[in-house]
C-alpha cells in the first residue's frame, strides 16, 4: 500500500511538472480557432473558390454588398464540422410587410443538382440553370397557395455543389412575392464566386 501511494504521488509530481513546463513555452503555436468568428472569416483562398475552400468559412460566401443588396442582417449563424455539416444563414432584417425570411447556404462535396440521381424527388422540383451550370430548383407551396420558400442545388466545376434556400416565417401562411427569384438571384450571385 506504502508502494502504492509513492508511485501515485510520484505520477502526480510528473504530471504537475510537465504542465509546468509545457506551460512555459514561449513560443506560440497557431491552433484552430473554433469560434464562430472563425467560421465567418474568409477562407484562405480567395474566389474562385471550391466546395472544400468554403467546408470552414460557409458565411463568407456573401459579404456587405450582398447584406444591403438582398437586406439581411450582417452576421452570419456559422454551423461547420465535426460537430455539423458545413452551413451558415442569414436572417432578413424587416423593413415593411413583406414578411421576414432566412436565407441559408451549405457547399456540399456531392452533386444534388442532377434530379436523375436522386432517388426521392419532391414533384415540384425542376432542372434549371444558373450561370452555365446545373442546378435544381424545388419551390415550396402553403397550403392558402402563397409562396413559403424555395431552395436550389446548384453544380460546382471543380466537384460538388451548392444549396441555397430561402425560407420564409410561418407554417401556414407566405408571401405574395417570387421566393424562387429571389433564391435565384443568391444563387446566381455565389455560383460566380465558385469555380
């Protein structure tokens, strides 16, 4: 038992001065940042960039001309890998009746945009395109008919594609505008910055 304890309070001296002297070292070494700052920081690249430049940066996609242009809040809510698939959205800032909305957006390392593929097709889907490339547009009905959002899958070049999808608030009543034009137009504004 005597034994017992000098090993274990020799095991805990080695440990405390091994923490002490780690804990010295002046030099720094970089570590990932896993801060949602992080995730929003532009990726290491700049654009053209591949679904795999933007796995760890998804919110600098858009930047201020696309916050002013389509009115969303300028920060980003991040979701990245191990802990999520790579994805960020933007919440709309109200600026009359037109209904609040989110616009989301996830690189994908598989191409979603070719609906032959797919073995689950929602019927309202169609193959459309954007900026020269494939993509896949599914719009989404309430049920007083008004538009509830819509979403796209568009083809990336170097491998992979995008979504993109706008949603807007309430569960049973929508919009009386284009959620789908707009969806384009974000779509067709990140498809020009992917290569």
């Amino acid at each position: 038992m005597r034994g017992f304890l000098f090993d274990r309070r020799w095991m805990l001296g080695a440990a405390v001065l091994v923490v002490t002297v780690t804990g010295c070292d002046t030099e720094e070494t970089p570590r990932p940042d896993p801060s949602p700052s992080a995730a929003t920081a532009a990726p290491p690249t700049p654009p053209p960039w591949t679904v795999d430049d933007l796995t760890y940066h998804p919110c600098s996609v858009l930047g201020p001309d696309d916050f002013a242009r389509f009115v969303l809040e300028p920060q980003g809510k991040p979701a990245t890998p191990p802990k999520a698939l790579p994805r960020c959205s933007w919440s709309s800032i109200q600026t009359g009746p037109t209904g609040s909305f989110t616009i989301g957006f996830a690189p994908n390392t598989s191409d979603h945009s070719d609906l032959d593929r797919r073995r689950v097709r929602d019927p309202l889907e169609r193959t459309i395109t954007i900026g020269d490339r494939r993509a896949a547009l599914a719009p989404s009905v309430r049920p007083d008919g008004s538009n509830g959002g819509c979403s796209v899958d568009v083809s990336v070049p170097s491998g992979g594609s995008f979504y993109v999808g706008i949603a807007v608030s309430g569960i049973d009543t929508g919009v009386d505008w284009d959620v789908c034009a707009k969806t384009i137009d974000v779509a067709t504004v990140i498809t020009a910055r992917m290569r």
